[in-house]
C-alpha cells in the first residue's frame, strides 16, 4: 500500500468517524467490514459467537437519551445493559458476555479435570 492511499483512508476516518478495521480489498464477507462502526463490529463479532442481539434508544424523565441493548442465547443465557451512549452500551456488553461464558468454561473444564 502506497503512503497516499494510507493518508487518503486517514483523511476519510477522520471525516466519516467511521471504523476502518483492516483493508479488506478481498472477495466474500471480509469486504462488508470496510466501513462499519466500532458497534457494528461488537454486533457482529457477538452474531458469530451465537448471540442474538437487540438494542433500543430512549428517553428517561430528564431528557436525556439512554440506550439499551441484549443479548440472548437459545440456552437462555441473556445479559442487558444500558448506558449514554450506544458504543459504551455495546462494550459493556460484549464484556459481560465474554466475561460470564469465559468464566461459566473454566468452571467446566476444572469440572473435567476433577472427574478425571
């Protein structure tokens, strides 16, 4: 990659406030991350894991927005978080989610080792 077109996806980060993870010049579904948000990649990554995931905006009785998002699993794992802002709002849940599942394996797997 040239350093013009490096500046050039600098310049029009800046200006869009878009995520650029990546260049993904390729052919198939690498391609479609090109231009997402930071949120859109915490939905995506979480849709990959096997997590359905809603979100809503709202106004509480201050005036102030807020922002509510979940995820759930078939299993009945669900987790909701709310928070000022949708990016905070999905960080936060893509922590507890990782959080819980990453601790709920390490409890089976001492499990395992124990039976063994």
């Amino acid at each position: 990659m040239t350093r013009a077109s490096k500046n050039l996806l600098r310049r029009r980060r800046r200006k869009t406030g878009k995520a650029q993870p990546g260049l993904f010049y390729g052919k198939g579904a690498a391609r479609t991350r090109h231009n997402m948000n930071y949120w859109e990649i915490i939905a995506d990554n979480l849709k990959k894991a096997g997590w359905s995931l809603g979100r809503v905006s709202a106004v509480d009785r201050e005036g102030r927005t807020i922002w509510i998002a979940d995820a759930h699993r078939d299993d009945g794992k669900r987790f909701v978080v709310h928070a000022d802002e949708k990016l905070s709002a999905f960080v936060e849940l893509e922590r507890q989610v990782l959080t819980v599942t990453f601790y709920l394996e390490s409890i089976r797997a001492a499990q395992a080792t124990c039976e063994l």
